[in-house]
C-alpha cells in the first residue's frame, strides 16, 4: 500500500490524492519516488484509461518539503520527477489535475505537468521558488511560458506572485472553476466527456498534440508519422466508433 498517497480504481478512473496533508501535502523524494511507481503502474494497466491527481485536506501540494531538506533528509532519485510526473513525456493517457488549495512551486509544476486543470475556488497558485533561492527547475519554467505565454508567465516567475484561480483561468492554464464542494463533481464531469471518447484516440490526440509542439515546422508535424496514430488505426476501435455511429448507437470501446 502506498505511504504518502491513496489510491482509487473504478470505472477507467485511477484517482491518487496526495496524502501529507499535515504539510499542505508538500513533498519530500520518498513521496516523489512512490508516486513515479504509482503513475507507472497507472501507465502499465489497460483498464486505466484517465487518471485524477488531487491533494488531501486543505493543499494540493506545497511543493517541495523544505523542512525535510532542511532537517537533513535522505535524498532519493526520482527519475519521473516531482510527483512522478514532471520528468514524466512517455505517458499518451491524459490526467487531470483536480487542484483543492495552494498548488505552489513543485505542486504548481505538477499541475501544469497535467493535461486539464479543474480548480477549487479556494486554489491558490504560484512558483515561489526565487523567494527562497530557488528556481522552478521541475518543469515549471518551460511548461508556464509554452502553456500562457512568455510574458503571462514571467509576470508570474519573476515575482513569484500568488495567483486566483480566476486568474489561471484568464491566463489560460486553469480550464474551469467552481466552488469548492463541487471540484470532484466537476473533476469527473470533464473525465466522464474524455471517456464518451476512444481511449486510443484520445492518446493519440494528445500524443500528436504534444510532440507537435517540439516542432519547427507545422508541414513536418502534420506529415511525421505517430506511433500513437497506428496504433489507433489497426485497433478495434477504430472500426467500433463508425459501426456504432451507423447503427445509431453507443459505441462499446474496448482500449484496443
């Protein structure tokens, strides 16, 4: 059983939640680590289609656990990165950030490390690091600019500023809000619209969408060849989604 998280299997959905919420869910490298296996095996298992990250008790995460480094904790490689999910590139299955509170430094890069982001309206986001002679070195100063611009960003990196969630939404990086009672409901609501959705077709979409980006060229992102996209196309699926669309039916999507 994990330590520093729980997690929840039913119906396609894998939901970890960060658990230390006596330190606002901050993390230290044996939580990192145990989330990299965590988020691996949510990787390796076929009736996995979506996964849910969200924190308990009143933070998201804190990002890194400065009383830990500072009290002289073991170090731990995390090849997957803060949450095992920042150094994370190979993973096609999209995951939502359901963010309850402060999501700052480590736990902002996190987020953003999702693919949507449904927030609380008591979230609170930042990348405080340079506060504390640090820097966002887990994904969080190339993800902001790529995500909300190079000048959005940097008002938020070179001040290292709160920010509302109503913010995040003008922003761009947050994809909807809504009281706090209501974040799992609406979590699920965007999971639930994912999962009407061919599972293979949704990662090769943000398969496609993401390796794009690393492209100069729009001609050579439209004409490189995806894995992703042959997969789907000799998958069951494939065939299953115009079958049930002539017969005036629900298609039966089996992931394969």
């Amino acid at each position: 059983m994990p330590e520093f998280c729980k997690v929840d299997q039913k119906d396609h959905i894998f939901t970890v939640t960060i658990n230390r919420p006596e330190r606002l869910n901050a993390l230290h490298p044996p939580a990192n680590a145990e989330l990299g296996e965590v988020f691996d095996a949510f990787a390796a298992d076929d009736d996995m289609w979506v996964a849910i990250i969200t924190g308990e008790g009143r933070g998201f995460s804190a990002g890194n656990d400065l009383r830990y480094q500072a009290e002289g904790g073991e170090r731990v490689a995390t090849p997957r990165g803060f949450g095992g999910l920042t150094s994370r590139f190979d993973l096609t299955k999209p995951v939502v950030a359901a963010v309850n509170g402060v999501s700052m430094g480590g736990g902002f890069e996190i987020a953003l490390a999702c693919d949507l982001i449904i927030a609380s309206d008591r979230a609170v986001f930042a990348l405080p690091e340079p506060k504390v002679g640090l820097a966002a070195l887990a994904g969080g100063l190339q993800r902001l600019p790529r995500q909300i611009g190079v000048k959005r960003a940097l008002g938020m990196i070179l001040t290292g500023r709160h920010v509302s969630p109503e913010e995040g939404m003008q922003l761009g990086f947050v994809n909807a809000v809504v009281p706090h009672d209501e974040l799992m409901a609406e979590t699920h609501r965007w999971v639930d619209m994912i999962l009407e959705c061919a599972p293979l077709s949704i990662r090769a979409s943000k398969d496609v969408v993401y390796h794009s980006l690393s492209m100069d060229s729009l001609e050579e992102s439209m004409k490189v060849p995806y894995d992703s996209v042959r997969t789907l196309s000799r998958s069951e699926d494939f065939v299953e989604g115009p079958r049930a669309f002539s017969e005036k039916r629900p298609p039966n999507w089996k992931g394969r």
